[in-house]
C-alpha cells in the first residue's frame, strides 16, 4: 500500500534510503491537510473551527506548523485535545483520522440529564390525552361527582383549552426572562407549576377554581416546552443531539398513550376526571426533584459570563464543574476545561464589539432573523397543515371504515397514539444518520399525499373507506417523521447562543398560537366549505410548506451548536 512503511529490518535494502512521500490514491487521500494531521484520544473533544490548534499548532507554543507530510518514523502527533502517540508499523492507511465533532460519552452519562426535561414533554402530551376522557366524565350525571356537570359549548371549550392558553401566557411572559432564569431554574419553575395546577384541577370544588388550575398547568407547559429543548441541545454530545430531542417528542406521545390508558381505567369510576388530571402532579414532582440534582447548562454559565453578570474565572469554572458533572468525568478534568475554553473563544468574539444583552428586538436582526424565519416557518407550518383537525377527525373516519373499535372513543385513541409511538420510533433512530432535510422532506410530501387522498374520500371515494383509513394513517406516519419531532429539533439548535433563550420562546410562541388559531377556526371552515375542501386547502399549504422546506431549511445534522451559528447563519 502506498505511503505504507515498516520499522523493522529489510533485506537487499541500503540501512539509510530516503523514502519520498508517494502520491495516494484518491481514495485513500485525506480531503485537506487538516485531516491528515488530527489524531484524537479516548478522551477526545469537539474542536471549534478557529480554535489555534485546530489550524495546525502544536500544543506546547505558537509556532505555526509547515505543511510537511508525516514521516513514518516521527512519533511527533498534532493532537486536537489530549496527545496520544501511535505505532508507526501500523502503516500510514491505518492512522486514525478524527472526526472533530464526535465527542465520546458514556450513555449513562447522558440519560438523567436527558430524561427530567423529557419529562417535561410527557407531561405535556399527558394533558392531552387525558383531557379527552375527563371531559366525558365531567360532563356525566352519573360519574361527574359534581353538580355543575352541565357544561355549556364554552365552558366545555375553556375546559379543554385552558392549558393551551396557559401555554400561551408562559411563552409570553418567559420572553423577556428566559436568559435570566437560565434553562434549569426554569424547568425546575415547570414542574412547580404542573404539580400545582394538576393538583388544583383534581381537587377543583367548582369551575372557577378549575379553570384556574388548567391556566397554571398550561403556564407549566409553556415553560417546559421552552426550557426542554434549551437544556437538552445545549447539555448533550452533538453527535446524538438530534436522537435525543427527537426522544423528547417521543416522551409526548408516550404521555398521550398514558393520558388514554388513565382516561381508559377511570372512565367508569365517579369523579374519575379527578384521577386524570391528578395522576400528572406525582410525575411533575419527579421532573422537579431531578431538575434540582442536575447541573446549570455550561453554555448558559458561558453567555452569563459574557454578558457581564459576574466574574468571568468564576462563571468558567462553574461552566468546567457542571460539564464535568454531566459527562460523568472527574470535578475539573482537562478535557472539560479545554471545552469549555473552546466555547468561550468565539463566544466572547462575538460580544466584543456589541451591547452585553443586546436589544428586546435582537431575535429580529441579521443572524437570529433568519434562524427565527427557519424555526418560526417549521412550527407554524406544523399546526397550519391541519394537524389538529386530522386528528379530530380520526373517530369519525375510523367509524365510518367499519372498524368496531371506532365504537370506543378511548380505545380508537390509543389505536392511533401507538402508532404515532411506532412512526416517532423511526424518527428517533434515523435523524443522526439520515440528517433533518431528507426526512422533513419525505415526511412533508406524505403528508400533502395524505390530505389530497382524504379530501378524495370526502369528495367522491365515500364508497372506498379504506382510502380515507390508509390516508389517516400515512399523515400521522409521515407527521411524526417531519413535523412532530425534527421541528422542535430544529428550534433548539438553530438559534445564536446570545439569542437562543428569547428566540425559542418566540416559536414556542408561534406553535402554540398557530394551534389555538387552527383549533378554534376548524368548525367554522368545515361548516363554510365542507370538509372535503378544507382538507384540500390543508394540502395546498402542506405543499407550500414543503417548498419552504427545501428552499431554506438547512442540514444541521452533526454540527456543534457554535458551527451551526458560525457556518449556515452567517
């Protein structure tokens, strides 16, 4: 093999030969002289591109590296990180070449810091599904337990989506404070307010008391679904970051099956309304008792510090204490320091020559204009292509297929929660390997297949209800490919650090807003245009939403948060 060299003794060979470095194939050719001058070790680190020593310096001095080829004697190594020496009789084709943002981590490490803010998503999908039982409860003079069963069409409507509004208010009012709080402290806040309001919702002795209830458990949500993706991608190694936020939808889902499985068991049981809302608070206070063990982000101590709120070499070791912490190293280590002062650099360069904590209306500037445009589009998209009112209409379609199990609202629900789990499933095990764009791509376009096939169905193919079943069920496959899980991906990953807080604040904003317009305008549209074209018009924005997607949605996949900022929205 070529470049290939031994370091033993060769017979009918002169002791001293000099050995030119010999042309490799294209095939074996690193792609720049970057690569083929990185080694990594079993404690490796993510570099940042402007970091000194990944330019080619050594790691003791400042003196610029030649562009030389390796010798095959030398044991000299230009390590991005901590040194390791290699054996130069494995041959030139066998030196590692590293890939400089594959961090490694125990999985262990990872879980914990992981699943509290999940929680937060679980709780939420939660709300969802047990909303839809406890109504039916509520609303029986038989099981109600309560006098005022007899709801009015807006009572009822305040019931349901009073935690919406509450969401609402939360991503409103956590806008202006999110950097202040910091991505654990709001959490820990959100689990305070779902054991409130679950709590108080449960025990409710009249509407008043539980419509105030369902407010506070929805201002959880707002806060949750903010600070999750925020803690999560800002926590975890960016080889798994989109696996992991993808599992955070994930845990949405998991949380409507469970809502349905408790609607199921307590639908029979007098006040078992009571029981359904109750069941979410034990579960809040699990995620706010992990949230307090867990570590601050090590980015948000970093954007503290340079936001001048205290000392510097304070917030640094605090940022190398908590880093260390969540990937399982000892207090300190040197791995942890060299990441943490790789962050730093850019991040301080980027502050040099600008105001600390920016305008209220930065998020609306250069960089963080076009992240919001890219994050904003994807939640909007998510809710105006009719995702609530699909799914609305998934009882009467599965009805009218003849399937017995229609009979049974809750039954039906649990029917299309598991195979939503099944399609997030998927998601989860192919974002890191197949990248957001291809599936945001194929997802979108099932999804425009899916409305024109139940349009049809409502149209003309009345006749043919396994069209409008196998229609149902390729727009919840295909939306938990695509819009479910790589949306919130995309929201927690693609903002500027300095922005980061108040931009996804915004989107959660936008998704939460877009719903409540989707919900609240979905009867009035069937009534004026009949459901067959109100799907048709659902397509017709799924199919501008797919364009949106190829023209101006990037590929994240792999990239550190700091290469995201540096590379697509510069």
């Amino acid at each position: 093999m070529a470049g290939a060299c031994s370091c033993g003794i060769v017979a009918h060979r002169p002791l001293f030969e000099l050995k030119l470095p010999q042309a490799r194939p294209p095939s074996l050719r690193p792609k720049n002289h970057q690569q083929q001058r990185r080694r990594i070790s079993s404690h490796a680190y993510r570099p940042r591109q402007n970091s000194s020593l990944h330019r080619g310096r050594l790691n003791s001095g400042n003196a610029e590296l030649p562009n030389l080829p390796l010798l095959p004697s030398s044991k000299l190594e230009f390590a991005v990180g901590a040194q390791r020496e290699y054996d130069s009789s494995a041959g030139d084709a066998e030196l590692p070449i590293s890939d400089p943002n594959q961090e490694e981590f125990s999985w262990s490490s990872v879980i914990l810091p992981f699943l509290f803010p999940a929680l937060g998503g679980l709780l939420f999908g939660y709300d969802i599904g047990a909303t839809s039982g406890a109504t039916l409860s509520m609303q029986s003079p038989q099981l109600s337990g309560t006098t005022w069963y007899n709801l009015s069409a807006v009572q009822l409507g305040l019931v349901v989506s009073g935690s919406l509004y509450g969401a609402l208010l939360g991503s409103l009012l956590v806008y202006p404070i999110a950097d202040f709080l910091g991505r654990r402290r709001e959490l820990i806040t959100a689990a305070v307010l779902y054991v409130s309001g679950g709590a108080i919702t449960s025990l409710a002795p009249g509407l008043g008391v539980l419509l105030l209830g369902r407010l506070l458990y929805g201002l959880g949500i707002g806060l949750a679904m903010h600070g999750a993706p925020l803690y999560i991608a800002e926590t975890c190694p960016s080889q798994i970051r989109g696996t992991l936020i993808s599992l955070k939808e994930l845990f949405i889902v998991l949380g409507i099956l469970l809502g349905y499985f408790v609607g199921n068991l307590q639908i029979d049981a007098v006040g078992g309304w009571r029981y359904m809302y109750g069941v979410g608070a034990p579960i809040a206070l699990v995620m706010g008792l992990g949230m307090w063990s867990l570590p601050p982000s090590p980015r948000w101590l970093l954007l503290r510090a340079v936001q001048g709120k205290g000392p510097l070499q304070d917030y640094k070791e605090k940022a190398v204490a908590a880093l260390s912490r969540l990937r399982g190293r000892p207090a300190g280590d040197k791995v942890s320091e060299r990441q943490i002062e790789d962050t730093l650099v850019p991040l301080k360069s980027a502050y040099a020559d600008e105001e600390p904590e920016g305008s209220f209306l930065e998020v609306f500037q250069g960089p963080s204009l076009k992240a919001f445009i890219i994050a904003g589009g994807l939640v909007l998209f998510q809710q105006i292509t009719g995702q609530p009112s699909v799914l609305y209409y998934a009882g009467p379609i599965l009805q009218s297929a003849g399937f017995s199990a229609a009979a049974d609202a809750t039954r039906v629900s649990v029917v299309i929660g598991l195979f939503k789990l099944l399609m997030t499933s998927v998601a989860v095990l192919k974002v890191d390997d197949l990248g957001r764009r291809p599936l945001l791509i194929g997802g979108v376009a099932g999804i425009v297949i899916s409305l024109l096939f139940l349009s049809s169905y409502y149209k003309f193919l009345g006749e043919f209800p396994l069209v409008a079943v196998a229609a149902l069920l390729l727009y919840v496959g295909c939306y938990q490919i695509s819009f479910g899980p790589i949306s919130w991906l995309m929201v927690s990953e693609i903002f500027p650090l300095r922005t980061r807080g108040r931009g996804i604040s915004l989107a959660v904003l936008t998704n939460f807003g877009s719903n409540a317009i989707v919900t609240f305008a979905f009867s009035p549209l069937t009534e004026l245009l009949g459901a067959e074209n109100v799907f048709l018009l659902f397509g017709v924005i799924a199919l501008l939403s797919l364009l949106f997607v190829v023209l101006l949605v990037p590929e994240t996949k792999g990239l550190s948060l700091e290469e995201i900022e540096s590379k697509i929205l510069k």
